[in-house]
C-alpha cells in the first residue's frame, strides 16, 4: 500500500513540476495568436470570408486593404484607369515567390483568369464580378478590363490572393491549395484542421521580414478558454474578448486591450411589407423605443460606435456627416403607436442568430425589454445559421431579424441589401435602387458620395432598420507585444508585431 | 460465435436508419451551398456547385445516389474540406478516442474505487462525503467545470495548459472534466450493488467459514457486484460521446465532436454522416465487447 502511495504522489509530483517546465518552454521566437473563427480549410476559393485571414498570412493581393479599411499597394506598385473599363496595374519588382522564382504578370494573369472561370467554385468570385478577363502587358504590367465601369475594383481586387501559375500548374490546384506558397510575409509549415496553423518568416518578404521567426494561429473557439489562454500566456494575442470578460482582463497588470470600430453595422430590419412594420410611424416609434448608448455600453463594454441613423460607419466611403442618430424617447413612441392606430401596441417578434456577431442575443433581448416597454411586447427567437440563411433567402424572417453588414469600407458592399437586386431585401425604394446602380458604375467619385449619403438620408427617412452599432472587434495581447493593431476588416496582419 | 456474427450483421440497422435520419433532415433544414458561398452568391456559381454536389436532383435520388456511394465504401467529398469525409474524420477520430477512453478509465476506477468507499462506510462520512461528491458532479454542466479547472490548473497554479493539443499535459484537464461527467453514475450503482451482493447467502458463508472483511469484499463481493457497473458502461457510451463534443469545444481540442458541430452548422451531410457511422459504430462495437466482458466476468450470462 505505501508503494502504491509514493508512485502517486511521485507521478503528482511529475505532473506538476513536468507541466511547469512545459510552459516555461513556451518558444521566444514564435508569435501565438488565439483566433476566435478557424476556417476548415485555408484554400483561397473557400466560403467564409475568414478565410482570407489565413490565406492573407502567405499570399498577397494586388491591392491590400490596412488594418483602417484604407487601400495599400501590394503585388501591384501602382494602378491606372485608362478608361472606366480599363486598368493597367504595374506590378513590383523583384518579389519572390516562397520557392524563389520570380513574382510575374503571368501569375495575375493565371489568377485572375481562373477565379472568373464561371466553372470554377470560387466564393468571393462576385468581388470582382465585371471583370471580362486580365492581359499580360510585359513581365511586370499587366491589364485587366470589365464589362462596365469598375469604381470598386480596387476593393475587390483586395480579397482575391495572387497564387503562383508555375507552382499550381506543377503540383496541381488541390495540392497548392492544401499547401500554400505565396509571396507574403510567412511561408507555410503545417496546417491542422481545427487546432492550429504553423508558419515561418519569410526573411526575402518585399515589405521586410517579419519581426517574429515563427508563427502560430491556435483555434480557441470557447471565448472564456481562449482569455484563459492570454492570462497564463500560452497566447500573446487574442481576437475577440467577450464583452462580459473584459472586466476580468482590464484587471489583469500585463494584459492590454485594443479595440477598433469594425465595419460590420448592426441592424434590426423590419418586414416592411406587411403590417404593422408597412406604417413608417411604427417603425419610427420603435427607433424612438431603443436607447442605444445605454446598450452599446452595457452590452457592448463602451467599444465600437452607435450608427448615425444610418446603415454605415464614420469609416465607410458613403457615411453622411449630416445626419444624426434618432434619441431615446419613450413617450414620443408612445406617441407615434397611438397615432398609427395601436395604442396597446402588438405582438412582436426578433430572430437572431446566436453568435454570429458581438453579444449579438443579449442586445436582441435587450431591444426586446425596450420595445416591450412602449407597449409593443416582443420575444427574441434564437435561429441556428443554416436555418437562418433559408429564412433569408425565402425572405421569411419574420416581423424583425437581427443582422451586421459588412461594408469593408465602401457603402456599395452593405447598402446592396436594401435593393431589389440582393433578392434579401423587404423594404424597397426606386429612388434608392436607381442611385445604388448610378454609384456602382461611375467612376466619379464626388458623385458615388453624393448618391450614397442621399441613400443614407432616404434610409433614415424611411427607417427600414433600426440601425444601431457600428460593432467594435476586441482584442486582448499581452503588454510585451508591439507592433499589433486589430483591423477594422477582421483579418490578421502579423508581419509588424513583436514579442519582448 | 454465432452469437457474435448475428450481432455483428445486426449492426447495419440501426446505421441506415441513423444515416437516413441525419440526411433527411441537414438537407430540409439548410442549403450548404448558399451557407458555402455566403449571402453574396451569384446563380450561376450556385448552380455550378449545386450540380456538383448532385444537390440538383429531388431529395430522395439525391439519398439513393448517397447510399449507392455508401456501399462502395464512398462517404463522398465534404464540402468544406474538398477532401473524402471518411478520411477527415478518421484524423480527427484518434484525438477523441485517447481523450473519450481516457475519461472512461478515469471514470470506472473513480467510480468503483468510490462505490465501494461509500458501500464499506455506508451512513458514515465518507459514504456521507462521497455521495454528496457525487450528486454536485452530476448536477454541474460540464462546460462550467471546464472552466472551473482552468481558472484552478492553468491560471492560478499554473500546472497545466489551458487548451489545445500537445503533450500529455494537456489531455488532464478534458480527461477530468469528461470523467466527472461519468464518475457519480459508477459510483452509485457500484455503492447499491455492492451493498445488495453484502446481503447475499454466499458472502454470509463466506464470513461464517472465517474470511476476514477484506477478503471477503475483495474477493467474494467485488467480483460478483461488479458487473451492473459493467453494463453501465455501455448504456452511458452515448452520453460520452454527447460529453465529448462540450468538453473538446472548451478545450479548443480537435476531435470529432467538433468537428461535427461544425459540418452540421455547414451542412456539410457527408462529413457529418461519416462522423456518426463512426460514432454509431463504436458505440455498437463497445456494446459488444461490453456483452462479451460481463459473460467474461459473469458464468451466469450466457451469449446466445
């Protein structure tokens, strides 16, 4: 019996002293990122847009976006529009590709001919839907033409990754896709699906080799593990701190947290076709009904924004500085109801997805406990994501559904859901699809702006959505990381970031 | 052996009925292809891929096509992944497997270790203790624990990881969290038959020919009291699994159980119908070894 106990407190002892040196070995050189959303794949032509994340962190586009939405020259050093349908982009010189062959025309050539492939499976295709095909000029020139004036080419050309034609041709598109070899700043070493994903500086990167020599994106998809994570410093940077653990890192001494505004805009949106949401009065009052810095504080944590009475963000290309966000005014909802002809309110309902966005169920049953308050008694129904995106394809989604738009910082990319030619819109507006289109095919841009802040004007007369957060992307690092910004566009540029 | 080969051609049963089950309802309830693409999709890439995926024909040819594949031994190509779902999911199944046998083991040397503590004393403290143990384990959700023993072993005293996969040291804290899950069911069934086997004529006879307490509980009781733990076993395999996919969502641990969450949130059909073949399969093949234990254990039990 005493053997026995003094092999367990042995092995105890093992355990303990075993796992601390384990930790103690965590590599000095190696930058550990907890990501929040870890795709199943990381090739270029995959669904979700996080993707692009991961591809970003090989491959590069011809034009990248920063971390502030802004566009950036990347593959390509300079562009030109000959004509609206006709743009030359000079591509740099002297970049190489991980296996040391030169960067070229022929790659954009081969890439850009492959995603318009309509054969091809290629998701985020439709950012550069138009374009009719891509010719090579000389070795570092290369032209690329659409079938209608382009004014957002540019920002679609930032999310398709420049593969390599020699190497794809050579091991072929499932094995380049499984094993990337870009340009970027890292260069690929393992990839395992759902746990981590493995890379390595790439000491030749044009834009300087990264300040880390190694580097490794863990899939921590729990919110309260990967915290955990951060405070015992097995990562020394987090995406996504949920809001009601913030408190519990901000008194954390070495812990630091960064936020920034997305351009992801969170609405409530209305079913505008049938009552009593056809009454502009009910939806106004209901605008009225919601206080909305109360809740981007409480359920927010204070980061992020309250929208302007409008789709976009301050950020976005289209924001109208001129109009405001609508108060808090229980009484003139009140008001407003009764005029509409229910005094006693009605039945009311939000879907949402559970998730999906910030703290997106608990603002949803916050605006509900607000609309109930003016008499309008809503229940949130929480909808699973598959179930969700039939409902939003039938247009079913009931009297109100909770939802974020993306913008990545051009109005075009949100306000195309409130149009007929998104086949996802309920309220609708001739004047506002006329002008959509007008924007999307000048390339005058005082004129897109001009379309796009009388859009925002006509939205916020009419109050299709309650347009409530511009949501913030919280991040948590450790203070001995430099160098590191969260992105408005929620990718990951690790190339500038540090460890001490 | 007869017995064995019936029970072994039983198995595709259930199995179709499951397939069936699982298939019908993923392709009612979402589109993979408009959750593949996202919102933006255009038609004519939906009907590429659509076509691809044979997701063009009525539902019931499209199943016909899946269990002619299913035949063949083809599991079909996830959508996520553009690879063979049979092949994904068997690299992530040895992760779940070490982490559901581990907590298994843990949970029966846990359970019966305590059944019998609590059997022996029985009224007294550490029956009293024990039982109360056992009773909060059961009622804690197993997410909540999780947490717990991360916030203890990994944040304040610093022992363990708090997630991800790696050494051994990293299997401790989702091995104890699956086995809470499971120890206060041992324990007990193990206390009540252990008690119950104390009151039988053999053990009586056994102490009246002058087997001391220890002998007698070691090697009259245990032996006999055993075996409901046994079956117990098999029936909580299920739950296992169930615990499995909470517990490797907490500790960001790349197994099958996420892996399936996942492909049901992407409706990606052919991994999520491979992953619970798999599953079913092992619960039906423990099951057997479970039979074939107890008549190991047990002369009584007879397999026919």
């Amino acid at each position: 019996m005493r053997g026995v106990l003094r092999t367990v407190v042995a092995t105890a002892l093992a355990v303990a002293v075993g796992a601390s040196s384990a930790q103690a070995q965590k590599d000095k050189d190696t930058l550990v990122v907890g990501a929040s959303l870890f795709t199943d794949s990381i090739a270029p032509t995959g669904g979700a847009y996080i993707t692009l994340s991961l591809c970003y962190q090989t491959w590069e586009p011809l034009v990248a976006r920063d971390n502030d939405d802004k566009l950036v020259p990347a593959l390509a050093e300079k562009w030109e529009a000959i004509s609206p349908t006709h743009w030359r982009f000079f591509l740099r010189k002297g970049v190489k590709w991980h296996d040391g062959t030169p960067f070229t025309a022929a790659d954009v050539k081969f890439t850009i001919d492959y995603v318009i492939d309509p054969k091809q499976v290629y998701a985020r295709k439709t950012r550069i839907a138009g374009v009719t095909g891509a010719e090579v000029i000389d070795d570092y020139t290369v032209d690329i033409k659409t079938a209608s004036p382009a004014p957002l080419l540019l920002r679609g050309l930032a999310d398709i990754p420049i593969e390599s034609k020699a190497h794809t041709e050579k091991v072929g598109q499932a094995e380049a896709h499984k094993k990337p070899m870009g340009t970027g700043p890292w260069k690929y070493v393992e990839w395992v699906a759902g746990d981590r994903y493995d890379l390595v500086a790439n000491p030749d990167y044009w834009g300087g080799a990264p300040a880390m020599k190694k580097l490794r994106i863990r899939a921590i998809p729990e919110g309260a593990t990967r915290v955990a994570s951060l405070v015992a410093g097995e990562t020394d940077i987090i995406e996504e701190i949920p809001v009601d653990l913030l408190p519990s890192v901000e008194k954390r001494k070495n812990l630091r947290i960064d936020a920034v505004e997305s351009s992801v805009s969170l609405v409530h949106t209305f079913d505008t076709r049938k009552p009593p949401f056809n009454d502009v009065r009910v939806r106004l009052a209901l605008d009225y009904a919601i206080d909305k810095q109360m809740l981007l504080k409480q359920m927010l944590g204070g980061y992020g924004s309250v929208l302007d009475g409008q789709l976009v963000t301050k950020a976005t290309f289209g924001y109208n500085p001129n109009i405001k966000s609508r108060p808090y005014d229980p009484a003139k909802a009140k008001a407003l109801l009764a005029e509409a002809g229910f005094p006693k309110g009605f039945e009311n309902k939000i879907n949402t997805l559970s998730g999906r966005y910030l703290s997106d169920v608990d603002i949803a049953n916050a605006v509900a406990g607000m609309m109930s308050a003016v008499g309008v008694k809503t229940s949130v129904n929480i909808v699973e994501g598959g179930v969700w995106s039939q409902l939003d394809r039938t247009r079913e989604q009931g009297p109100m559904y909770s939802v974020g738009w993306f913008s990545v910082g051009d109005a075009d990319f949100n306000t195309v859901w409130y149009t007929e030619a998104s086949k996802r819109n309920y309220w609708t507006s001739a004047e506002f699809d006329k002008l959509w289109l007008e924007a999307r095919s000048t390339m005058d841009e005082a004129a897109r702006l001009k379309a796009y802040n009388r859009m925002m004007e006509i939205m916020h007369e009419e109050v299709p959505s309650i347009f409530l957060f511009g949501l913030p992307r919280i991040s948590g690092r450790n203070e001995k990381v430099s160098g590191w910004q969260p992105s408005r566009d929620s990718l990951l540029r690790l190339n500038k970031v540090s460890v001490k | 052996m007869r017995y064995l080969l019936r029970r072994l051609l039983l198995v595709p049963v259930p199995l179709i009925f499951v397939i069936a089950f699982v298939f019908v309802v993923l392709r009612l309830t979402g589109d993979p292809v408009a959750i593949y693409l996202g919102l933006d999709a255009t038609p004519e890439q939906e009907a590429v891929l659509r076509a691809e995926l044979h997701l063009d024909k009525p539902v019931p040819v499209q199943f016909g096509y899946f269990l002619l594949d299913l035949l063949r031994g083809d599991f079909g190509t996830s959508i996520q992944f553009k690879r063979p779902a049979m092949e994904v999911v068997a690299e992530r199944l040895g992760s779940t497997l070490q982490l559901l046998s581990l907590g298994l083991l843990l949970a029966i040397v846990l359970g019966v270790l305590g059944g019998v503590a609590c059997a022996v004393w029985k009224d007294k403290v550490p029956d009293f203790l024990i039982s109360v143990l056992a009773v909060a384990g059961q009622s804690m959700p197993s997410f909540w624990l999780g947490i717990l023993l991360i916030q203890l072993f990994a944040l304040d005293l610093q022992w363990l990881p708090t997630s991800g996969q790696g050494g051994w040291e990293h299997m401790v804290l989702p091995v104890v969290t699956l086995a809470t899950f499971l120890v206060p069911n041992f324990i007990l069934v193990m206390r009540v038959s252990v008690l119950e086997t104390a009151r039988e004529q053999f053990v009586v006879t056994a102490r009246a020919r002058g087997a001391g307490p220890a002998r007698a509980l070691w090697l009259h009781i245990l032996p006999n009291a055993i075996n409901p733990v046994v079956s117990l076993v098999g029936l909580q395999l299920g739950r296992l699994m169930g615990g499995a996919v909470v517990t490797e969502s907490i500790f960001a641990w790349p197994g099958v159980g996420r892996l399936m969450v996942s492909a049901i949130f992407q409706r990606d059909v052919p991994i999520v119908i491979a992953a619970v073949f798999i599953v079913a399969v092992t619960i039906v093949l423990a099951n057997l070894l479970v039979d074939l234990v107890q008549a190991a254990i047990d002369p009584r039990i007879r397999l026919r």
